[in-house]
C-alpha cells in the first residue's frame, strides 16, 4: 500500500524557501534527492504554481517538468516481479483523483492509501496492470499522466518529462509499488517555467529588484552630485544619508542577482541556504538597522539643531544598533533556512522588542525637538521637521494598511492572485525608498545646509528671546556648547 505521509525530508527540501522578510517565496528549480526504500511509498513534489507558454510574462518556450532517476536494488540483487516505480503528474483539477489533500489533525499531505493496482482490485475489474498507478470514478475528466516503470534489473534508469497545459500549482508523485526489498531512487526533478527555473509566484521578485535597484541608483548619483558640488559645505548626516544609499543599493542589487541567479542556473535557494540570500539578508538587516539608527538620530536633533550628539546617546544608538544587527539577523536567517513560519518562531519577540524601542525613542525625540523648537522660534528648522513628521505619519499609516492587508492575504481572508503576491513585499521595499527620497529631499547638501547645524536663528519677539534663555539654562535647543560631553554620531 502506498503511504498516506508525504516524506518529511522530501516536504523540507522543496518548501523551507517559502518563506517572508523582507518574504517572499524563491525556490530553484532543479532538485537533487536520493530516497532509500523498503515499502510502497509515495513522494510528492511541487515547486508551486507554473504559467503557460500562453499566460508567460516573458518567455517562449513550453513549462515543463522533467525527472532523471536511477533506481538501484539492495545488494544488487534484482527486484522482486511486481515492482514498479510511477510517475504520476497532476494539478489542482486532477488532484482529487488522487485523493491529494492537507490533512486538517497535523497539517500533513495526504493522498489514496490504494493507489496502486494490486490482485484484489484487478479482480474487482477497477484496473489492469499490477504495480501501476489507478484512477477510480474518473467520469469525463481526464486521467492524470503517469508512466510506469518496471524495476526487474539490480540498477536501471528512466527518464520522463511533461509539458504543462494548465497554469497553476503542478505537482510530480513518485509511487513506488509492490516493493518487497529495500530499493534506493536517486537522480534530479526539473521545474522550468518559459521564462526559466524561478516558480511562478517567485518570478514577479526578478523585475521587482531591479527596479528598485535602478531606482536607488538614481537616488544615489543625484545625491551624490550634490554632495560633491558642495563637498566643502558637506554635515555628518550627509555623510550618513550617502552610506545609506550605497547599502540599499547593494543590498538590492544582491537580491537581483540572487533571483538571476536561480533563475539562469536553477539551483534550490534552500537547504542549505543560497550564499546570494544569506548575503542578501545581512545586508538587508544591516541597511535597516543603520535607517533606524539614523532617523533615530535626526529626530534627536543630529544635522539640524547641532552638528554632533552627546557621546552618551551616541552610545546607546549604536548598542541599539548592534543589538538589532544580531538578533534580526539571526530571526531572518533561521526563517529562511529551516522554512519555520514567522509567527511560530520566538527569536522574533527581541527583534519586535527593540523596534518598539526605537519607535517610541524616535516619537519622544521628534516630539521634543519640534516642541523646542516652537518655542525657541526656530522655524527654518522647525519647517524641516514638520516636512518629515508629515512623511513618517503617511508612511506609518500606509505601513499599517498594508500589514493588514498582509495578515488578511495570508490568513486566507483576501484571496490575492498567486502571480501578484510579490506586491505583498514590493509595497515594503517601495515605502522604504520614497522614505529614502523624501529624507534625500529634506537634507539634500546646498550651499546653506550647513547653517542649520551650525547657526542658530535670532528671537524675533522678547517671548522667544526668554524661551531661548530658559533652553540655555536647561540644556536644550541650540545649546551645543553647554556639554563637552559630544561626539559624532
């Protein structure tokens, strides 16, 4: 009889890539395995959904799934008479036929436990041939496409392939029938979509990343050419700014050529983990950390009330810094290596606990700043602030909007297309750069930046005058002087 389990080594390998950071699924498509048999067993396999040469979004050839498979018996003695190995490909109409489901105790794939053809069913007249795969109550849908192969020599190889006609999720079973000796099935399983080896719902990541890649390009040398048209004008948070782009740039220029990559060649982004993802996820947790960091800093006051913070908040950024460093590092990494879902795994409770840090130390900052600097009559400054404040509200809003539309996706409340679930994480990466944008635009270099750091506007009326003495006295606003306690940040 044919297990009812899927085997859990074979569900490891062709799913620990699906799954989120910065997301998203991103699987290879040509998968090496080596099973050793000592009964009827059954191994399904699936790369997720697969377009049509019709339905492509680039490409001409034909979708196909191709397996290259040895089969050796023990010892090289030859099988038993009635051994046979199946290959059976079907998709989400055909699976029914055999009974391919999720079984709703523990979540494990199940399918018919007679999938194969034995005495007792060929008397009852349900099929013909021992060993091979049956379809019962088929009425006038059409029969999945099997072969059958007969295992009658110490060592022997088959190889099969099948065009795909219907775009969705595909899947491949290996049915091993009448198996009375220990037999062991080695070779390869090629999904190749017209496009190349990335899955369908991972391909939309290919142009995603490298939009976003040629959009911070863009960013970058603008930037950059303001900053070397007024090099001798230039803040430490240009400096900072200059960094941050640089890094996202890379960063998603890792992911570009990660997805490339899988794609060209087919390799499994999983396990163990591709070096272009692990690459690619440092960066990525990194460049977040140095954008909280940093905005953490502007909203305390760094490159516009004064040019440098105490060494003590300093300090305790950059400990927030490394701390975020380590262990969001450690949570992203252990998601995609060992496919464990993100709302199942505790590593993520540090993470989430040093973002509500930064969170609520960045509102108490902006918030304190802003205050000071109404009183204080700093409008040029205060202007600026506003202008971010503004951005942060809209993006915090937009972010929220679309984490409930994110839980709502994948909890099954909204069906989202599996073609479009790319734009879950490419909404994201798109906020992270218009933030980046406006942040360029706000303290882009010019040939008066440097006086909002280093000057200090003049009180128009006795109130400001007096408020600005009461700062003074009590450490505040545009006080640079009153702490020899300072460093860059």
């Amino acid at each position: 009889m044919a297990s009812r389990m899927m085997h859990a080594s074979a569900a490891a390998l062709f799913y620990a890539a699906l799954a989120v950071l910065l997301a998203p699924s991103a699987d290879g498509a040509i998968y090496e395995f080596d099973l050793d048999l000592s009964d009827s067993t059954t191994y399904i396999y699936s790369e997720g959904p697969m377009f049509v040469k019709d339905d492509t979004p680039f490409g001409s050839e034909d979708s196909k799934i191709a397996l290259d498979l040895v089969v050796k018996t023990s010892e090289g003695a030859a099988a038993e008479d009635g051994t046979r190995i199946n290959i059976v490909y079907f998709d989400a109409d055909t699976s029914p036929q055999l009974g391919y489901g999720v079984d709703a105790d523990d979540g494990s794939i199940i399918t018919r436990s007679d999938l194969c053809c034995t005495d007792e069913i060929v008397l009852a007249g349900l099929c013909s041939n021992v060993g091979e795969v049956w379809f019962p109550n088929l009425g006038n849908s059409a029969a999945p496409k099997s072969f059958s192969f007969a295992v009658d020599k110490p060592e022997g190889s088959f190889q099969t392939d099948q065009v795909i006609t219907n775009t969705g999720d595909q899947y491949v079973a290996v049915v091993a029938c009448g198996v009375r000796q220990d037999l062991n099935i080695a070779g390869t399983i090629t999904f190749k979509n017209p496009y190349g080896y990335l899955s369908g719902e991972a391909f939309g990541f290919l142009p995603m990343y490298g939009s976003i890649m040629v959009a911070y390009l863009i960013l970058l040398l603008l930037f950059v050419y303001s900053s070397v048209r007024n090099c001798d004008r230039l803040l430490h948070i240009q400096h900072c700014i200059t960094g941050i782009l640089v890094l996202s740039f890379v960063t998603s220029a890792v992911w570009f050529g990660m997805y490339l990559d899988l794609d060209t060649t087919g390799k499994a982004v999983c396990c163990p983990l591709h070096f272009g993802a692990s690459v690619a996820v440092f960066l990525d947790v990194c460049k977040r950390s140095f954008s909280r960091c940093l905005l953490l800093a502007v909203c305390l006051g760094y490159g516009v009330v004064t040019p440098q913070l105490k060494r003590r908040q300093t300090a305790e950024i950059l400990l927030l810094g490394v701390l975020y460093v380590g262990f969001a590092f450690y949570h992203d990494i252990r998601i995609d290596n060992d496919g464990i879902p993100a709302d199942l795994d505790l590593s993520a409770l540090p993470v989430t606990f040093i973002e509500v840090l930064f969170v609520t130390w960045t509102y108490h900052g902006l918030t304190q700043v802003q205050a000071d600097l109404h009183i204080t009559g700093q409008s040029a400054k205060l202007k600026m602030y506003q202008t971010l404040t503004r951005t942060l509200i809209v993006f915090v809003v937009v972010f929220l909007l679309h984490s409930l539309f994110t839980i709502l996706c994948r909890g099954g409340q909204i069906t989202l297309p599996w073609n479009w679930n790319w734009l879950l994480s490419f909404v994201s990466s798109l906020l992270s750069l218009i933030l980046a944008a406006v942040i360029c635009y706000v303290w882009a270099p010019s040939s008066t930046a440097q006086q909002y750091a280093y000057s200090f506007q003049l009180p128009s009326s006795a109130e400001e005058a007096d408020a600005y003495e009461m700062e003074v006295e009590h450490g505040g606003v545009g006080d640079e002087d009153n702490d020899n306690d300072t460093g860059a940040v």
